[in-house]
C-alpha cells in the first residue's frame, strides 16, 4: 500500500503525541475517505456499494455534514420555547403507563 508523509509544527506534533493509543494513519485515512465520499454524494446525490459499507462501518453518513434546514432550526426553537408539561411522579407515570 502507497504512504504518505505529512510535514507538521513541533507543537502540533507534541499535541498528537499526547495521545499515543490513536492510531493518527488510520484517522487521517478515514477523514481523507470521508471527503471523497461527500464530494461524489454532493455531485450525485447517491453513494457506491462499497461506499454504503464504509460509511455503515464507521457509523457516518455524508448527509451528517449537511447544515441542518431553516425550517427545522426554527421547529426546534419553537419546541424549546414552547409549553411542557409538568414533571410527572413515579405514581403518576405508571398511571400514564397503565392508559397507553
């Protein structure tokens, strides 16, 4: 398999030495993949068999890295803003319970 050698700041290299148990090869790889990934879903909105799997393996979809629609911010905000109901008791939850 090809490499690749990276040229970094002493201090940034200090910072990733803090962490000896990161494989840093294999993190750098996947975010290398994970770019190709997005930009072939950006282009077609559709992503290849073997694509599909890495991105189930790694639990990572290139749709996470879409900024979220105004629509639903502004669903959220309203949800937040709006009423709740109480906190409800261990007595009355089983009640609620025993309703469903």
């Amino acid at each position: 398999m090809p490499s690749a050698t990276l040229t970094m700041q002493e201090d940034t290299l200090a910072e990733l030495e803090a962490f000896p148990w990161v494989n840093w090869s294999e993190a750098a790889r996947e975010e290398f993949i994970k770019k190709l990934i997005f930009e072939e879903y950006m282009k077609t909105g559709k992503l290849s068999r073997e694509h599909e799997e890495f991105c189930e393996e790694i639990d990572w979809h290139p749709v996470d890295e879409l900024p979220l629609k105004k629509e639903f911010v502004a669903k959220l905000q309203k949800t937040i803003k709006g009423p709740h109901t109480p906190q409800m008791d261990k007595g009355e939850f089983i009640k609620w319970l025993n309703k469903l």
